[in-house]
C-alpha cells in the first residue's frame, strides 16, 4: 500500500516526517511505530507524533484506523474530504485498502437528515481475508 504522493510544502517539519513514514509503510502504523522509525530524524516524544497526526488527519492526508488504533497515508491524494472513507483491513496480511462509496455515503447522510444527526465524519472498516491470502488458503 506504500503511497508516494507530493508532500504540501506548508507541513511542518514533524508533519512531513511523519507523513513521510506513513507514506513509506506497506502497512497501517501506530504513533509507537512512527517514533521508533523517526527517532534518528530527531522525534523523541509521543506528543510530536501524536500532534503531527491530528494535523495530517485533520487535512486529510492521513487517516486513523480505530479498530487497530493505527494510521494509514491518504490513498487517494484528491480525497483531502470529510465524506465517507471505507478501509477494508485483510486479518490475514494486515493489507489496507482504502476507498470511497458514493451510494454508502448518500444513505447515511440521508438517514442523518431524517434523524437530525450532524455527521463529523465517517470511517467504516470492513475486516475479512484479501484476494492474496485467500488464495493462500486454497
């Protein structure tokens, strides 16, 4: 899943050191596994990571997987929107891929609309085996 997009040139240092190890990643990573990969470029503290992620995922440019409490880069460098993100997380190969749904995201903003709920933001994950590792399997 490694994703290798321009990185915006108004990141902070941190920012772009940590959306730089998302990006770098075959897989999600937590805030422990960021520092560890960044403790030579000089980040020390858990709080840096954690600062720098709120930003990356307040922008967009990265997403917070809540089951795994892991981080992900931003699939799709157009995506930057509050709208719905799906993940699909493979329990075999800890692969994530990350897509939108249009049809989704329209009936539960009009089930929001009907209730009255103020939608922030949506993440769905859907667990299963990807291809590969069905395969495997077989």
């Amino acid at each position: 899943m490694a994703h290798v997009h321009e990185v915006p040139a108004d990141l902070t240092r941190n920012q772009g050191l940590v959306l730089g190890a998302l990006n770098r990643s075959s897989g999600p990573l937590s805030a422990y596994d960021i520092l560890d990969r960044l403790r030579e470029d000089g980040l020390r503290a858990p709080l840096q990571v954690y600062r720098a992620l709120d930003k990356l995922v307040e922008r967009g440019l990265a997403h917070r997987l809540e089951s795994l409490n892991a981080f992900v880069a931003c699939a799709d460098e157009h995506c930057h929107r509050k709208g719905l993100i799906a993940f699909a997380i493979c329990e075999g190969c800890g692969k994530v891929d990350e897509f939108a749904d249009a049809v989704i995201e329209e009936r539960l903003g009009n089930w929001a609309g009907a209730k009255g709920f103020k939608v922030e933001r949506t993440t769905m994950e859907i667990r299963g085996k990807c291809a590969e590792c069905l395969k495997l399997a077989a």
